[in-house]
C-alpha cells in the first residue's frame, strides 16, 4: 500500500491537541475553554505552519499562536491609543500605525521637562 508517510500539517495540529487532552482536563472550566481556543487559533496559520516544515509540530503551532497573540496585541495597543487621541484620525488606523513606527524597537518616550507629583 502506497501513501503519504507523515500526516499533513492541519492533520498534525489534530494529532498535538489531542496529545494535550490530559493537561487541559487537569485546568479548571474557564481555563480548558482558554486552552482550547487558543490551540485552535494555530489552525489560522496552518498555511505558513505547514510551510515551516518543522520536524515538531508543537514548534510551528507555538509560533503561530504567538503571532496570533502579537496581532491582537497590537491591534489592541492602536485602539487604546485611537480612544485616548479621538482627534487624530488622519494618522494610520489599526497594526499600521504600530508598524509604521516600529514601536517594538523604540524605548517609549518619557517626558523629563516636568517632575511630576502625586498631589
């Protein structure tokens, strides 16, 4: 019988989530229901999973889970900044305005003109 000797990736993360059955049975309600979502969220990214043809699958699923994570991340951080600067709708809207000015590698700016108090 001929055939495909390694599952494909999709079928991969299928075989991972089931391995962790046990640690997510050990979680409490809230956190099993976190889990799981979060492990599904490697299924987004299963395309550039699949392309990082890594030997574990564990590896590819993390890195897609983390990317998942530095998305909404940033997403979160121009919203935050979008409701605290209303005026401001001419700049970038969403990851790009984060991505523009490439915050990940900028120290934040901190204003010394002025000490501040806790009056």
């Amino acid at each position: 019988m001929m055939g495909r000797t390694i599952p494909s990736y999709r079928i991969a993360i299928d075989m991972e989530i089931a391995k962790w059955k046990p640690f997510k049975d050990a979680l409490r309600k809230p956190e099993k229901d976190i889990f799981e979502n979060m492990l599904l969220r490697s299924k987004l990214y299963a395309s550039a999973g699949g392309m990082a043809v890594r030997p574990i699958v564990l590896e590819a699923m993390v890195m897609t889970i983390l990317l998942d994570h530095h998305i909404r991340l940033l997403e979160l951080a121009a919203e935050i900044e979008r409701i605290k600067s209303p005026d401001t709708q001419e700049e970038p809207k969403g990851m790009e305005k984060w991505l523009e000015r490439n915050y990940s590698l900028e120290p934040p700016h901190v204003d010394t003109s002025e000490p501040t108090t806790l009056d």
